[in-house]
C-alpha cells in the first residue's frame, strides 16, 4: 500500500472519529480516536482537536479515569497560538473536568 494512501486512511479515520463525538457515538469515538493519540499528541506538539475530542469521547463513554488522565495531558502540553475554535473547546473541556470533580467530592 502506498504511503499516501495510508496516510488517506488515518485521515478519513481521524474524521471518522470526530464525527462520531459530534453525534455522541462517544464509545465508538472512543475506539476510533484512541490509537491515534500516542501517535499524534505529544506534550511538545500537542494536537487539540485530537485530544479535546478524544477527551470528549472518554467522558461520554463514562471512562472518567481516562478522561482525567488525557484531561491533565491536555492541560500539561505546550498550547502554542491555539485557534479560537480550540480555546473553546478546551473550555468545554476545563467545564467537564470542574463537573467531574464537583461530583467526585459530593460522592465521597
């Protein structure tokens, strides 16, 4: 298989998943974003669509434990110039994770 087409098939996967979190096919999105964040995340070079939406699909499925950990390696990267649309998504996320702890505590 071709390079480019390989290439062709993570994208059309990446939308796959993106599309998936906006019709709250949270689990599903889940599985289709998850291998792809070791890979296109990092701390130096964060990638936000992938993690908000990622993180986003985390919480939807209930996987809070997974949440909380890609919510902190969101918070941890290096946010260089993020666009508009990203800084709301990552406030969307900061929401999240404050109900998230809101609950934690009256649980305990």
């Amino acid at each position: 298989m071709e390079k480019k087409e390989k290439l062709r098939q993570i994208s059309n996967q990446l939308k796959l998943g993106y599309e998936l979190v906006s019709q709250k096919k949270y689990s599903e999105a889940k599985d289709k974003l998850g291998p792809y964040v070791p890979i296109f995340h990092t701390k130096e070079k964060p990638n936000i669509r992938l993690m908000g939406n990622y993180c986003l699909a985390q919480f939807g499925s209930g996987d809070i434990d997974g949440f909380l950990h890609s919510y902190a390696e969101l918070k941890d990267s290096n946010l260089m110039n993020p666009t508009e649309k990203e800084l709301t998504m990552i406030r969307q996320i900061d929401e999240l994770f404050t109900v998230s702890m809101e609950y934690l505590g009256r649980s305990e």
